[in-house]
C-alpha cells in the first residue's frame, strides 16, 4: 500500500515572490488524485497558495482538537475544494470536490505528510517571500501547528 502524497506548488515564475502567488495543491495516493491543476477545463483553479496553506493549517488544528468532524478546504480566489474528515478510529477520509473518495489514511499518515510538504514548500520560499502582513501569518501557522502536532 502506497503512502497518500501531498504536493504544493508555486505558479509564480517571476524574481519576486509576494503573498498572493498563485499555486496548486495535489493529493495523490495509489491511482486516485485530486488537484486544483485542473485538465481539459477552461477554468484556472489556481489557489493563492501562501494564504491557503495557512488556512489550512489552521482549520487540521480545529479538526484534530475540537469535535469537528470534517472540514471543507476551499482554495482561496477559486472554486477548488476537498473534504477531509476524522472517523473515530483515527482514520482520515479526503473527498474530492465531487464526493470522489481519494481514500483513507490514518491521522499520522495525513498529519506527517501534510507537514513534510508544507515545510518542504516553506523552506523553498518563505525567506523569499516579499509580504509583510501574509509572511508573518504564514510562519505563525506553521509554528501553531508545528507544535500542536509535536512535529519536527
């Protein structure tokens, strides 16, 4: 059985880079994918991935400590979407905007691959990033979520 992939990615291919870039977010595992890179569709559904990624962060938090039971990832300037949702095994099921099962992970499978992206993403472009207001948010989400997950 193949581990779930997350991938985030900067559109941008300028020098400067600033809080609202665009970029896209993929989930993969095994044959199933589901991505804000969409094919065979007129309609770009880029995300404004620094902003995203941030919101994100927050709302796994509110996830895993509170009784939420799903939360709806909705890409920031798109239409792009994902459900993820906690069963009571610590087992995660993602969604796809159309109620496509991408398939079923456990909480540590979800949490670390999540992490292990969204540092990859960060360390690639944050020291870069020329915004003062969505720079300082971002890191502060990484750090909520760095230690409410007792990451690395």
């Amino acid at each position: 059985m193949s581990k779930i992939e997350i991938k985030l990615e900067l559109k941008n291919s300028e020098d400067t880079i600033d809080g609202y870039d665009l970029g896209h977010i993929t989930i993969r595992k095994d044959q199933k994918c589901i991505s804000s890179k969409t094919k065979n569709s007129n309609i770009d559904t880029s995300i404004m991935i620094f902003i995203s990624i941030a919101e994100f962060l927050g709302s796994v938090s509110v996830l895993f400590s509170t009784d939420e039971k799903n939360i709806t990832f909705i890409g920031i300037d798109t239409t792009f979407e994902f459900v993820v949702k906690r069963q009571k095994d610590n087992m995660i099921i993602i969604e796809g905007q159309k109620g496509e099962l991408i398939d079923q992970v456990t909480q540590e499978e979800f949490i670390n691959s999540l992490w292990k992206e969204v540092k990859n993403f960060y360390d690639s472009y944050v020291y870069d990033l020329d915004d003062e207001i969505i720079k300082p948010a971002m890191i502060h989400s990484l750090n909520l979520f760095k230690e409410e997950f007792s990451l690395d």
